[in-house]
C-alpha cells in the first residue's frame, strides 16, 4: 500500500511540476510540521552559496531517507518536530547569519528550497529586503 504524501508534499510536487501558486507553497510550509534532525544539541543544518540552510522533512520516510546517508551507523536520529512558521519566523532570524529552509532534501524530485527572501523570512532578516532601493524594514 502506497502511502498518502502531506499537504505539503503534494504542494511541492505540484510546484516542481510548473503549476501551483508560490505563495499557497510557503502559506502550506508555514502550517505544516516539520521533522528537522537534531545534532549536538542543535539543528541540523548545511551551509551552501553563502546560505544556512534548515534541513526539515515532511514525514519519518522523508527523514529516513536523509538518516541512511547521514546518521552515524545504526544509531536512530533524534529529530524536532516544529511549524515551518516557527523554522523562518524565529529561528532563521535567530542565526544571525543568511538562511533559509530545505524540505526533503533526500527525496529524489521531491525536494524545495525556502530562501532567505521577502516573503518567506522576515523583512529584517531576508537577504533582499533592500533590493528596490527602499532599505531593511522594521
């Protein structure tokens, strides 16, 4: 029995399939909980082009998948289960360094990257705040 993805799986592949509107994507990521792996008292997180990225999962088959590439042996991987709202709205901001959200990375066409931007972090932290000249706001 082939089991049913999350809302925002099905977002996602809807989006990387060319349909679906961006902002009913980061309204579902917002509302779901998320699955990010914890490591040394911390969440797991990787850095890429000058980005933090979160690492998050939609379900246990999308953190398993990530877990047999980077849990250390047969060791089980602890993990939090937070809102994506709680992820970009508060714990983004708190890094004090540019980043953003990766959902099921580990999933083969299935994963989504939630940049540092308008839109998804807040004002004050997204990485083109001051794009159209009109400065950081508060």
């Amino acid at each position: 029995m082939q089991r049913r993805r999350t809302e925002l799986a099905e977002r996602i592949a809807e989006r990387r399939e060319g349909g679906d509107d961006p902002r009913a994507l980061v309204g579902e990521m917002r509302r779901s909980v998320l699955l990010v792996p914890v490591s040394d008292g911390g969440l797991w997180s990787v850095r890429s082009g000058g980005v933090r990225w979160i690492c998050g999962f939609t379900d246990e088959t999308a953190l398993a998948r990530f877990a047999l590439r980077h849990a250390p042996g047969d060791q089980p991987m602890d993990y939090a289960a937070l809102l994506g709202a709680r992820i970009v709205d508060e714990i983004v901001p708190a890094l004090g360094e540019p980043a953003g959200l990766a959902v099921d990375i580990a999933t083969e066409d299935g994963s989504m990257f939630f940049p540092p931007v308008v839109g998804i972090v807040p004002d004050a932290v997204a990485v083109d705040a001051g794009a159209a000249g009109e400065g950081p706001r508060s």
